[in-house]
C-alpha cells in the first residue's frame, strides 16, 4: 500500500478535528486518517481504534476521493 501523503494545513486540520469535532465517528476518522499518514498498516489502524479493516479501508477510500468531506457521516434515511 502507497503511503498516505498529508500537507501541513491537512495534518493540521485533521488534528484540530481529530480533538475538537463534535461527532466521535467524525474525530475517529480523522485521527485514523492522520495515524495512516505516519506509516501504520490498515491492520494496525484498525486495532488501534477497534474497528474493522474494511472499515479503514473505507476511510482511506473516501479520503482519497473527497478528502475532508469524505470524513463526515452521509444522511441516513428516517423511518
């Protein structure tokens, strides 16, 4: 796998979210996208924050396709 490449304002903006966004899923995903972006494995990412490996692979996916929009929630059907 080719590692994640992050700019300063990216990395800095994923910290900032990773602490202080209001939705847990959202600060999780921002703190697994910077935590690839250092080298770890999917594998290892996804033990860190006890989670599936697709489920990471779906982060990167999102990221790669509509960074920091790809780490927000989509809309979910009411009933």
């Amino acid at each position: 796998m080719k590692r994640l490449m992050l700019s300063d304002a990216e990395r800095r903006t994923l910290r900032d979210m990773g602490i202080f966004h209001p939705h847990s899923r959202t600060r999780m995903r921002a703190q697994g996208i910077l935590r690839l972006s250092q080298r770890l494995t999917l594998q290892q990412t996804a033990d860190e924050f006890s989670v599936h490996l697709n489920s990471v692979e779906q982060w990167r996916q999102r990221w790669n396709k509509l960074g920091l929009a790809g780490l927000y929630e989509g809309r979910h059907t009411g009933r």
